[in-house]
C-alpha cells in the first residue's frame, strides 16, 4: 500500500508539496540579540528540508511583539537579510518553507522591547512569568485603540512582504495559541463593547482584517493561519467561544487560503462545546485544506490521512530529534526520541 505521508500535495496552482509533512513551527530562541536569524539556524532549517513545507518558528512582526527571548523577526533589513540565508539554504535542499508571523498580545513583556505597555484586546492580565525568563512576570495589558489595530493590520502586511522579499514561499499567520489574534477570539480575553468585540462578527474582525491585508498583499495562495478554537494556552475556555469560531470558519471557507493550521499541542485533547478534537470540529466547518498537527506518530498520522480527517500532518519534536525524520520514516528506521536537553542547542 502506497503511504499517504509520501505522496505529494498541491496547496494551489503556484504551490506543491512534495510530500503530506510539514515541520511545525518550533520556537527555539537562538536569534541573535538584534534578533536575526544566524548561520546555525540556517543550517538547522536546512537540514530539515526533506519536510514536504517547513513552517518556520514563530516570527515577530514588529518589536513590541517579543515574549520570549531571542525570537527572530522580520522587521529590520538586518533580520530580513538573515531569513534570506535561512530560505536560501532550505531551497538548495529542495525544501520550501513558509514564515510564520507574530505578536503576542498580553504575553509580550516590555523588557524586551523597552517600552512601558503590552497591547491586547482588553485589559486582561495573564497570571505567570515568561518562559525562560522567570523574574519577569506579565502585566495588565493595554487594550488597543481602534487606530492601534488599524497600524497592526498594516504591519502584518508589511512582514508579509518582508517574509517575500526574505525568500519564503508563503507565510503562516499565528492567530492560535493565545497570542494576539487569538486573544481578539476568545471571550477569556476579549471583553470589547467595540466594533471588535461581543459578537462573533466583531470579535472575528482583526483576524479577518489582517487575513485579507496579507492576501492583497503577497496572494491569497502564498498566505496561510493557525487557529486555536479550543483555548487551553494562556487562556480559559469559553462555550461562547464556538460561534465565533463558526462564524470565522465560514468566512474562511470563502477565501483561497493556502491552507488552515490546527493549532493544539495534542490532538486527543476534547472540548465539550466542541463536540470532541479540535480537528474533527474544523474539518467539519471547514473543506479546504487542513493541517493537522498534535502528538502523532508517523502510524497515527498516516491513519489519520487515510481516514481523511486533515491532508496535511505537521511534526513538531521529533524533528528538533530527528533532522532526517522524512527519511527515518521512509526507510522505516527508528526514530531518535525527544528529550527538553535538545533545547540547549541547534542540530
């Protein structure tokens, strides 16, 4: 029987993967201290390029988006010129790659960004410290003004067209997890009375206004999103979340997106309001095509693309484990397991 993992995909007309495995974005903190992309990195990502797409680690749009140590970004020509090294190096091995864009909201920190305020939808604090960073702990966002989220949709454009100009193939919108655009989504950390709040029309606005500014920007086709309808990541879950996420969903299906990105750190995590996985309930809503992503193995997820239930599937730690993991799974050989130690460096 022929593996689904191996055969390969068309994303669109201008986009074809040569295999159903991604890389999932994996935030690995080695940016140097202007945040640009280093030498090793480049390395790191080429060596993964056997990957059918590489989603690269989460990547700030724009300084005060920073909530962890030493994250790449893409709004500098410095940190522009080092993602040039990182695509150049994933295209010579024949891989792709698409850029995954960033700010995270209430979870940015200003010591990182020397400024005075956090922006998020509400005034909603998240309780804890940032990771790796245990002295520095969150405080109060600041909810941003209307003329604020309007600088923010032309932003993200605009690392868009950084990403482009970088070299990438296309970029993945982080609307999940609990970072900005997740936190407009969700009713634990969206408490507008604004045309950004309330309703699931509101409350869907800035992610389909930044969506669209990207698509005008760069093309549809080349612009993907993670989504995050179940919260459980910095951030509570909410039966009224549902709706919302109805109402998103078919607004997406609308458009001629690259594709939809679970995002959930273990597919077999269920959410009553939901009716079950995360997976299940988008592919429900949403027809087109689906990454999934969450704890599989390579028998699991090639089930999983056998009984159609996404048609992509997304590895995330066995390939920080494993750089020639589309190989070990090809060839059938055993798979290096994962361990936190391999944070501690770039291989």
């Amino acid at each position: 029987m022929t593996s689904k993992l191996f055969e390969s995909y068309a994303l669109n007309e201008q986009i074809s993967l040569k295999n159903r495995i991604l890389m999932a974005p994996l935030t690995r903190c080695m940016a140097d201290e202007k945040l640009v992309p280093t030498d090793a990195m480049a390395q790191y990502y080429a060596r993964r390029s056997e990957a059918g797409l590489i989603i690269s680690e989460a990547t700030i749009i724009r300084p005060d988006g920073q909530g962890y140590p030493n994250t790449p970004g893409l709004f500098t020509p410095e940190q522009i010129t080092g993602w040039r090294k990182v695509t150049d190096a994933v295209h010579a091995n024949g891989g792709k790659i698409f850029a995954q864009l960033w700010h995270t909201g209430r979870v940015a920190h200003p010591h990182f960004f020397d400024g005075d305020k956090v922006l998020a939808p509400s005034a909603e604090k998240v309780e804890g410290t940032v990771p790796r960073m245990r002295d520095l702990s969150y405080i109060t966002p600041t909810p941003a003004t209307v003329e604020e989220i309007s600088v923010l949709v032309a932003d993200y454009a605009q690392a868009a067209s950084n990403a482009i100009d970088a070299g990438f193939d296309g970029i993945e919108l982080h609307a999940a997890n609990g970072y900005l655009i997740d936190q407009f989504l969700h009713h634990d950390s969206n408490k507008r009375t604004d045309e950004y709040g309330e309703t699931p029309q509101n409350m869907s606005r800035f992610a389909l206004e930044v969506i669209d500014a990207i698509s005008d920007r760069i093309g549809a086709e080349r612009t993907a999103v993670r989504l995050t309808p179940g919260a459980y990541f910095n951030m509570q879950a909410d039966p009224r979340d549902k709706p919302v996420f109805d109402y998103l969903l078919a607004q997406l299906e609308q458009r001629t997106l690259a594709y939809v990105h679970i995002g959930i750190f273990d597919d077999a995590m269920e959410f009553d309001f939901l009716g079950g996985r995360v997976s299940d309930y988008v592919r429900a809503n949403y027809s087109k095509t689906l990454v999934g992503v969450g704890g599989f193995t390579p028998q699991t997820g090639e089930q999983a693309l056998r009984d159609d239930r996404f048609d992509l599937l997304a590895i995330g730690r066995p390939f920080i484990a494993n750089p020639d993991y589309v190989e070990k799974v090809r060839q059938g050989d055993a798979l290096t397991p994962y361990s936190e130690e391999m944070l501690t460096s770039l291989v």
